[in-house]
C-alpha cells in the first residue's frame, strides 16, 4: 500500500494552552488538509500534519487465501493414543 503527503490547505501557528484547550476543533482542521505549528514560549514544539492518503492496493480478503497451499493428511479431529504413549478411555478394559 503506497502513502503520499496529503495536499496542504494551510498553516497555523498556535501556543501550547491554546492547542491544549482547542485540541480536537485542531485534530480536525489537520484532517482537512491544514498543518498546525504548536510553539511554547515562542519556540516550535510540535508540528500537527494532515494524515498521509493511503493509496488502495489490490485487495485480497484473508479467508480463503491459503485455499489449495494446504493438504490434510490423515485424521486430525481423533486423538492419537498410540503415539502419546497412552491407552483409549474410551475403551473398556484395554480392548
């Protein structure tokens, strides 16, 4: 699956307290395309980006993806008492 930048609309330059109380209006507007610059004291903190687009790639759903890569031999649903070293419970008196 292939990622590219988003296109960005614009940008704003906004302090800590206010991201800090306007923080998901701000998670939106990065949703739609605009870049949010965080700054505390007048310094570059943090930087909020829109989210990468993600491409579709060619879709294979998970069941049945391994159809025909696997062959069952033999039973797997019945214990295998034998080669555990055990006798059947089910049968009586070791018969």
């Amino acid at each position: 699956m292939k990622t590219t930048a988003a296109k960005t609309q614009a940008s704003l330059t906004i302090p800590a307290g206010k991201f800090k109380a306007t923080c998901l209006q701000l998670l939106d507007r990065s949703a739609q395309g605009e870049t949010i610059t965080i700054t505390k004291r007048g310094k570059v903190v943090g930087r909020l980006v829109p989210p990468a687009i993600e491409e579709p790639s060619e879709f294979r759903p998970l069941w049945g993806r391994m159809r025909g890569k696997i062959h069952i031999l033999g039973d797997i649903v019945s214990p295998d008492f034998e080669a555990w070293g055990m006798t059947d419970p089910r049968k009586k008196n070791g018969k």
